[in-house]
C-alpha cells in the first residue's frame, strides 16, 4: 500500500497538504482522486472553524472497500500543527478523524481505547514531512508548503500545488 498523489492548498487558511492513500480507489466511485478531494474539500469547509488555531495541516485520505452488504469507509486523518515560533520550533499537534464526513477528535475515536488513530504509511509520511521542514533552506511556512519532501518506497502519480481557496 502507499499513497497516489498529495496535493497542497498553500492559500488555504491554515494552509494544507492533503496525502491521497490507494486504498480511495475501492471507497470512491468511478473517478477515486477527483471524488476524494472533494470529499475532503467538502468536510475542510464544514469543520474549517476548528483548524483556525492551527498555523497549517496535513491530511491523508483514505478508503475501506465495499464488501457484501457494507458500505465504503471514507476517512479523513487531520493532524493541526502549531505554536510555530522561531523556525523550526518543536510544535504542538492535534488530531482528528473524518468519518464518513463527520469530523471526530482523535481522543474521542469508538470510545475505545484501542482505536486506530492513523495508520503507519501516514504516520511515516507526516515523519518525513516534520524531518523535511526543519531542513528546508529557505526555512519559512510558505516555502514548506510548496515543496516536497521525498518519500522512499512511495510512489506518487502526481503531486501538485492548488490554487483552490477552501
């Protein structure tokens, strides 16, 4: 498994990488990426009030295939940075989960206490990104949010910068 494609929302407020997972391809009908990010853009819009305290975030998207009689799982993984300070500062992060469109705090998942929070491909990537911002040479926020950091053993179909303002 790995991700297809990121996208960065630079002119967001806060801005936003968006990491697409592979696994969108069973959850999102006949065109997976396009119906991803929009359902991302879609729950961004709804919840964006809660990630006003963040200076940026990173997101992963991601799919549980239809099976039998079970609906496809459409989840969002949203980590808010900030307590951006003197650059590159060690910041503050907070999690939530997207469910099916609803926006849920990462503490408060199933009530369960074993409760996946994310999985690891995004845990590595959201790694590699923190390892990538504290040693870009230009270091500021509006460089980190468009460039990329490189990622071995994933292979991305595309990645670009968008001008969409959510």
């Amino acid at each position: 498994m790995g991700f297809i494609g990121r996208v960065s929302y630079p002119d967001c407020r806060p801005p936003i990488k968006l990491y697409i997972h592979e696994s969108v391809t069973g959850a999102y009908g006949e065109k997976p990426i396009v119906e991803a990010r929009q359902h991302f853009i879609e729950v961004f819009g709804k919840y964006k009030e809660r990630f006003s305290r963040c200076n940026f975030l990173l997101a992963s998207i991601w799919g549980i295939a239809a099976s039998g009689n079970v609906e496809p799982g459409r989840f969002i993984d949203i980590f808010g940075y900030s307590g951006i300070g003197k650059w590159p500062g060690n910041l503050d992060v907070t999690s939530w989960v997207s469910e099916h469109g609803e926006l849920i705090p990462s503490c408060f998942i199933k009530e369960r206490e074993d409760y996946p929070v994310s999985c690891e491909d995004t845990v590595i990537a959201f790694g590699k990104e923190g390892s990538f911002r504290r040693q870009i040479e230009n270091p500021n926020l509006e460089t980190f949010m468009k460039t990329w950091p490189e990622i071995l053993g994933f292979y991305f179909q595309f990645q670009e910068i968008s001008e969409i303002k959510i």
